[in-house]
C-alpha cells in the first residue's frame, strides 16, 4: 500500500494530459448540452428554465419519432449487410495468394477517402435525369427511378403499390446506405482478414477431417473464433451508425431528403440546433441520443459477449 501511494503522483501527472483533453472536448460539452436542454432560449429574449418539458416535447413530437425510426432503418441496413459481405470478402481474400495485398487496398480505399467527395460523386450517379445509374438501366430497357428524391418505401416500390408508401426505408434512404455500404465495408474486411490470420489452420483442417463442409467449417469453427473481431466491429458499427452525419447531409444536399424521409436522429439535431434556433430543444434530443447510444451499447455488450471466443 505504501508503494502504491507513493505512485499515485506519478500517476495523476501522466494521465492528466489525456484527462485533460478528455475533459475539455468530451466531458465538458456533454454537460453542457445537458445543462441546455434543460432551458429554452426565445429569440431575442433571455433564457427560461423549462425542466423536462423539452424532452416531453420530443416524446411527443412526431419529427423525432420518424428521425428514431429513420435512424433504426439506417442502422439494421447498414450493419448487417455490411458484417456479411466484409466476412465473404475477408474469406475470399485470405484463400488468395497473390494479389491480397492490392486487393486489401483497393477495398479499403473507400473509407479512407473523403467522405463528402465520395457522396458527392454517387450523388452525380443517382441523379435522376443525366446520372450513370439510370442511363444504364434505361439501356437495359428498365425505367429509372428518382433515387435520392424518391420518399416512397423500397417495399411499395418493388410490390407495385401493395404496400404502404410510408412502411419501410424510402428508396432516397436505401441510396444513401448503399453508399455507407460501399464506404465502410473496406475497413470491416481488412480488420476481419486479420482476425482470420490469427486463427490456427488446425481447426479447420480437423472439422473437414470429420468430414465437414464449407457452411459448416464457417459457422461451427471459423466465425466463433472470429468473435472477438466481429463482437468488436458490431460496437463500433452500431455507435458510428447512430452518429452518422456528412454522408447523410451530403448525398441529400441537406439531411432530411424528400418528405424528411432521410431525416436521422443527428439530422434532427442539427436542424433544430442551427436552422430552427432551437438551441435548448437539439440540446435535448441530443443527450437523448447520446444516453440511446450507452444503452444500446451496454445492452449489446452484455448480450454479445458471452458468445465471444478466445483461443
């Protein structure tokens, strides 16, 4: 215990420079968005304490409750699909020899790249009269489509009316996560293709031993001890999908997109925050989402991790 205390100084000076950061440009704005939300701030006129009404404004306010649905679309769309076609890349990549190198950049390239110069080019490929997309599907004798200003659901679109416009993420939404798609899962499977490296061939060389085939192998051998890699990207996803912004805000020319059908939880924020003035109400939709992600975080932490492996 002496040791211990005589360390303590030596502690404290050399982790106060990242308290101190830490402090300053995390700790200190959440609590003052906090202390925000708890005040309205008229135009012109000096702030009212207002308690909790902002935040029962935004349980009843149907803008945020369509940004929460949005924003839950534009997770589940963009994770999953993701997590498999980065897991089928990684596969493939690490039973090729030559090449891997360059291939691994090639697919990484798109993260890497500035996301509001990569959404301003898909944004000129969607474009509904002189963009590549619908130039090709019109030579393949299919009607274009408008994409990015198309608010009607992708399921009342391919069911020809069947379903109601407004069940499911517009088709303007799905554009926009093809794209994070195409950006993200580059870094997925360059992280999964390390995870598989770590793996001893042994396993699998047993498991087809006795006789078991590719599906098999995968899901009984390879993806268990490929867990810790998949238990880490399925966080980082679901935190950086919840926060999601200058794609979003690029590819739409301003967030909300037709009908505010692209209208996410951080697009609402913004919105309310420096369009509308709402200073005291973005603040509170803000530490809402803030507190959604550390519950969902937790909740997918404690759900997940019993079912990580380490060899």
């Amino acid at each position: 215990m002496t040791r211990r205390t005589r360390d303590i100084p030596l502690a404290a000076a050399l982790l106060f420079p990242s308290l101190a950061v830490l402090g300053g440009f995390a700790l200190y704005p959440m609590v003052y968005a906090i202390v925000l939300g708890l005040y309205r701030y008229p135009r012109g006129g000096t702030p009212e304490f207002a308690g909790a009404r902002n935040y029962l404004d935004l349980i009843q306010d149907p803008a945020f409750t369509d940004s929460v649905l949005v924003t839950g679309y534009y997770a589940v769309g963009t994770i999953v699909p993701s997590m498999a076609l980065s897991f089928v890349l990684a596969d493939a990549l690490f039973r090729v020899k030559r090449l891997r190198s360059l291939l691994r950049t090639v697919f990484f390239l798109p993260y890497v790249t500035a996301v509001v110069a990569s959404a301003l080019i898909w944004r000129t490929l969607f474009e509904p009269t002189s963009g590549v997309v619908n130039a090709l599907l019109d030579w393949a004798g299919i009607e274009g489509q408008a994409w990015l200003l198309e608010p009607r659901g992708v399921l009342n679109l391919l069911t020809n009316g069947w379903v109601d416009p407004s069940i499911g993420p517009s088709l303007a939404l799905c554009c926009v996560i093809v794209f994070e798609i195409w950006r993200t899962t580059g870094f997925m499977t360059v992280l999964m293709l390390s995870g598989l490296a770590s793996i001893p061939r042994e396993y699998e060389e047993a498991a087809r031993i006795d006789g078991a085939g590719g599906w098999r192998v995968a899901r009984h051998v390879t993806l268990p001890l490929l867990s810790p890699v998949l238990f880490f990207i399925g966080i980082v996803s679901l935190i950086g999908s919840l926060q999601a912004f200058s794609s979003i805000y690029a590819l739409t020319g301003g967030g909300s997109g037709p009908l505010n059908s692209t209208r996410t939880l951080t697009v609402f924020i913004f919105a309310n925050f420096y369009e509308y003035q709402k200073i005291g109400y973005g603040s509170a939709a803000a530490t809402l989402l803030c507190a959604g992600i550390a519950l969902l975080t937790f909740v997918q932490w404690r759900l997940t991790r019993r079912r990580v492996h380490y060899s």
